[in-house]
C-alpha cells in the first residue's frame, strides 16, 4: 500500500473514492432516492434569470443554490423561491431544510426567512470569509 497525492483527480478516481463511500453508507440508509428539486425564474424571452436548485433526502430538503441576476435582485423573488420550494417539500412530507451561504452572500435574507445558523467554517475559504450552515423547520401543509 502506498499513498499518492494527485493535484488533479480523474472523474474515475474520484468517483471510485465517491462510490465506496455510497456503498458504505447503505446499511445505515435503506431505501434512499435523492430527488433533485429546481424552481426557476423566466424572463419574458424564456432565459433563466434566476432560480433554486436542490436535492430532496428522505425528510429533508438540502438547497444547494440560489441565484438571482443583479436585474431580479431585492425584487422579493429570493423570498419567493423559498417559500415556493418550502411549500412544495412540505407538500411531499418534507421536514427540514439545510443550505450554506457565504458571509459576504446572503446572511441576513436567510434569517430574514426563518433560517437558523447551526455552524460556521471562519475564515473560509480565505480570510475574512466565513461558510455558514443554515437550517429550517418545514411546516408541514
């Protein structure tokens, strides 16, 4: 056994490594479907100007992206793809919520919005930056 240190990764060494894990994980998660979850914002000519994308795990909805271009922004659109996505996990029995922004993103729209900072990497991914980690309570309808 040795061990190699690579700088860049194949998609198959990084998929054997992604695998094994998957593999290791299905005893403790029997049965699990990630459903990935997505609402978007058109504009008039039919480009995406904005949206949510996600993955929806057993009960809970982890929100990996929200973007909004600068001509949508603080239009109360953010505010309408959560509640939007929310009422829509509630719908199919979701439970929880989870997302992470950064500092200089989003912080205060989130809880703003009923989310609850769980953690926090400081200083990451540089100085002066910090990764929050954010969860909701999903009222079931």
């Amino acid at each position: 056994m040795k061990i190699e240190v690579t700088h860049a990764p194949s998609e198959e060494e990084i998929s054997a490594i992604y695998d094994g894990l998957v593999e290791y994980n299905v005893p403790y998660f029997p049965g699990l479907k990630e459903r990935k979850i997505a609402c978007l914002i058109r504009s008039e000519a039919g480009s995406i100007v904005g949206g949510l994308c996600g993955v929806i795990i057993f009960s809970s909805l982890h929100i990996n992206y929200l973007w909004l271009s600068g001509s949508i922004r603080s239009a109360g659109y953010g505010r309408d793809l959560l509640a939007t996505v929310e009422a829509e996990a509630a719908r199919i029995g979701v439970e929880n919520s989870f997302l992470d922004t950064y500092s200089f993103q989003a912080p205060g729209f989130y809880e703003k919005s009923g989310y609850r900072e769980v953690g926090r990497f400081s200083n990451y991914p540089k100085e002066g930056v910090d990764k929050i980690f954010y969860t909701k309570k999903i009222n079931r309808v």
